[in-house]
C-alpha cells in the first residue's frame, strides 16, 4: 500500500457540508460522509492514504499532492540535458550539452547536431545518451541556480507512478531593464504561484520544456518531442502523455530563472514565434486550442452589451445566476447565485482578452462598417492596464493567424461554449470507505 502523503485543497476550492467546488474548470463534487473527513483531513494537513476519492480530487484540481515525501528517487537519478544554439548562457553542474549546429561549434558540447534542427531534435538526441530513470530538460537561458535544491520538490511527486512529468515555476531574472520589469509579471513561461495538474483546457494548460523533469521511458515510448516543430512541441509533449494516461504536474515551490531577450525587437519576435504554434498545435489536437471556454449564457450577456443593449445583457446575466439555485439545491441560494453572477462578470475580461489575443482582426475588418465591432475593439484595448500588454497580445497573435495559414486551419479562433457546473459533477456520493484517518 502506498504510504500516506499530504496534501492541500486548491485556493478555488469551496466548501459546503458535504458539497465541495473547486477546480479547474470549476467541478462539483458530492461526498458521502466518510470522504468528507477526508477532505477534512486535507484541509488540517494531515497525511491521507492513497485512495479513488484522492485520484479524484487530484485529476480535478481541487487537491494538489504537496512536495516533501522522499520519493524513489534522487538526483543521482536525473540527466540533464541542455541544448543550446550558441554558447549557453548557464550549464548546470554535469550537464550534457546538446549543440543544436551551432557556428562555431560549442567546444564543451558532448552532442553536435551537424545542422540546426530545433529545440525538439536537440532534446531528443540528448534523451538517446540518458541512462539514468529520470532527464531534466534546461534551456541554455534558464539559471537553476547553484545545486540540485531546484530538483528536491520536483523527485517527491515521482512517488505517484503515474506522474510522467514535473515542472517548476519559470521565473524571469530579476533586474532593472524594462523588459526584466515586465516580465516578471507577465512571462509566457510563468505559471503562477499555485500548484497544479496540468492539462488542456485548466488554468495550466501546459507547461514549458525550459525546465522539465522526466520520466525517461515515458518519453521514449511516446517517441519524444515531434521534430517537425519548431515552436510549441512542449506543448505537444505535455498534451500527448496526458491523452496516453499520465499525469503531469507543475510544481511552483521550485523556482528557476530565465533570461529575458536582449531587445523589445527580440522580444516581440519571441511573441510571434509562441503564437504560430498554433496552426501546427490545433492540427494536432483538435479542440485543445480553443481561445475561450466559455457559457453559452456569459456570452449571450456580454453580446448584449457590445449590441449597446446593456441592460438586457444586464438581465441574461442575473437571469442565468438565478437559474442555477435550484441546480445547486445542496449549496446555499446566495452562493450559488454570487459564482454564477461572478462567472458572467468575469467572462467579460476574458473575452476582451481573447479579442486581442486572435480575433482582433476580423473585427478589424468589420469596424470599417460596423460601430459594434469598433466599441468591442476600444473596449477590449481599454481592458488593460499596460500599453506592453497590449503588444504582447497582438504579437502573439500575429503568430497565431501566420500558423493558421501555413496549417489552412482556423483552429485556434474557434470558441468552445461549455455549461457550468463542469458534466463531470457527479449525482452519486463520493468517498465511500475511505473516510478512516490514519
């Protein structure tokens, strides 16, 4: 039997009586009495043994496994591997340095790819030298600092034999240039400060290869990183050991530095080059792409509102929060109503976030004739609070639409309308028998 470990209830996480919400997407669960003192276990931080109930609350988010078991493994059993175009900027101690064709060559490079091909053939050719259980993945610009510290909290969720995978969190340098400035709060590769399962669709929909523990014969029977992408093949990887039934986590007690760009030009380019994995990514996993998940009532309000109808968007709004009281007959009348209503307020910020993130330019195109389009335009410009924001979004999705054309795929513009609470909310009980406290 697997030993009893701790864990801790996600910050989304709600609970009442029997009843717990949390998650990502949101997800109702309904206890019998016994999981409910599990879930009270958890939330006392106490240690709880292995169990459905567990597996449950874990793959939804709502639980995440705290990092401080031993595990079976230490970082005698981790490899590595750095690919590098051009002289790394950081090499941790016995590394093997991957030098993707570099010119001139990397003379301390234990690999030499003859041409360049791609972060994804540079990690692959190192994973053929690993022979030890376990590879860690480091781009050449990431500092792990001085050590095997960063590492620690990563090897304990190898306790769970269904874990594939494990990053930390990728932070930006700290420094005083503005791009380091901006960064800090707004870096592709941070992931936030709560822990996660990672998967498409939740609020960690993936996790970058900057930084990336694992197992080594989980990437090898999945064939490693597809060498026909340039951009986004982390993101692939991540997605292709979730659909083959692993877990992958991302771990944010771990804490790793990675380099801005040089200039705003190198910057923006880097922008361009995330979102044109798009086209390539959408063809690969279809629907995983979507740019807004969604209620179809959220934006039935909103479009409403850019009509100029606000307060029939007023009235769908609280029309669709009262509605949901009587489906959430076992949680109380006014907090069911404040996360409906709340969903709808919030639904709003995301789709003027989606606006300038890929559909900005066929409302572009419509503004010429149609005041909707430009009040949704302003609107969504408006939103944000730094004018480098708004930048950001729309190099990113000069990307996306290039990688919509070069894959003749309209993918990645195409919403998903979801319904709340998540169809996996279960009418049955869970928990049953597994409510002793060790």
């Amino acid at each position: 039997m697997t030993a009893a470990r701790r864990y801790r209830l996600d910050g989304s996480t709600m609970r009442f009586g029997t009843t717990v919400i949390g998650g990502s997407p949101l997800t109702l669960l309904r206890l019998t009495t016994a999981g409910a003192d599990v879930v009270d276990d958890i939330a006392a931080g106490r240690p709880v043994e292995s169990s459905p109930l567990i597996d449950r609350l874990v793959d939804t988010g709502i639980a995440h496994p705290i990092p401080e078991m031993s595990g079976p493994f230490t970082p005698a059993d981790v490899t590595i591997v750095v690919p590098t175009l051009g002289e790394p900027d950081y090499v941790p101690h016995g590394a093997l340095v991957v030098d993707d064709g570099s010119e001139p060559p990397v003379a301390h490079a234990q690999i030499r790819l003859e041409v360049n091909r791609g972060p994804a053939a540079a990690r692959n050719a190192g994973l053929d030298r690993v022979e030890t259980p376990l590879v860690a993945f480091v781009d050449s610009d990431v500092d792990v600092g001085d050590g095997v510290a960063w590492l620690q909290p990563l090897l304990a969720h190898f306790t769970d034999p269904r874990v594939a995978a494990v990053a930390p969190r990728i932070a930006a340098c700290v420094g005083t240039d503005p791009i380091d400035v901006y960064e800090h709060d707004h870096s592709p590769l941070d992931m936030g400060p709560e822990p996660a399962r990672v998967r498409a669709g939740t609020r960690v929909p993936y996790v970058p290869a900057a930084a990336l523990l694992c197992r080594a014969d989980a990437l090898r029977d999945g064939d490693g990183f597809d060498t026909s992408l340039r951009f986004g093949e982390d993101v692939d990887l991540v997605w292709r050991l979730v659909d083959d039934g692993w877990r992958v986590r991302y771990e944010p007690t771990a804490v790793v530095h990675h380099r801005s760009r040089a200039d705003w030009g190198a910057w923006a380019k880097q922008r361009i080059d995330y979102g044109s994995s798009a086209g390539p990514l959408s063809r690969r996993h279809p629907g995983k792409l979507a740019p807004l998940r969604m209620s179809g009532w959220s934006i039935g309000a909103w479009l409403l509102v850019a009509l100029g109808r606000p307060l029939a968007g007023l009235a769908v709004g609280i029309g669709s929060a009262v509605a949901l009281v009587p489906k959430l007959s076992d949680i109380p009348p006014r907090e069911s109503f404040r996360l409906a209503a709340m969903g709808n307020v919030r639904a709003g910020s995301m789709l003027a976030h989606t606006v300038r993130r890929t559909w900005w330019p066929i409302l572009a195109i419509a503004a010429i004739r149609s005041r909707t389009a430009r009040r949704v335009l302003a609107a969504s410009a408006l939103a944000v609070g730094d004018h480098r924001e708004l930048v950001d979004d729309v190099a990113y999705s000069i990307g996306v639409w290039r990688g919509m054309w070069t894959e003749r795929t309209f993918g990645p513009i195409v919403p998903t309308i979801t319904s709340w609470p998540g169809r996996s909310a279960r009418r049955s009980p869970l928990g049953k028998g597994y409510g002793r406290r060790p």
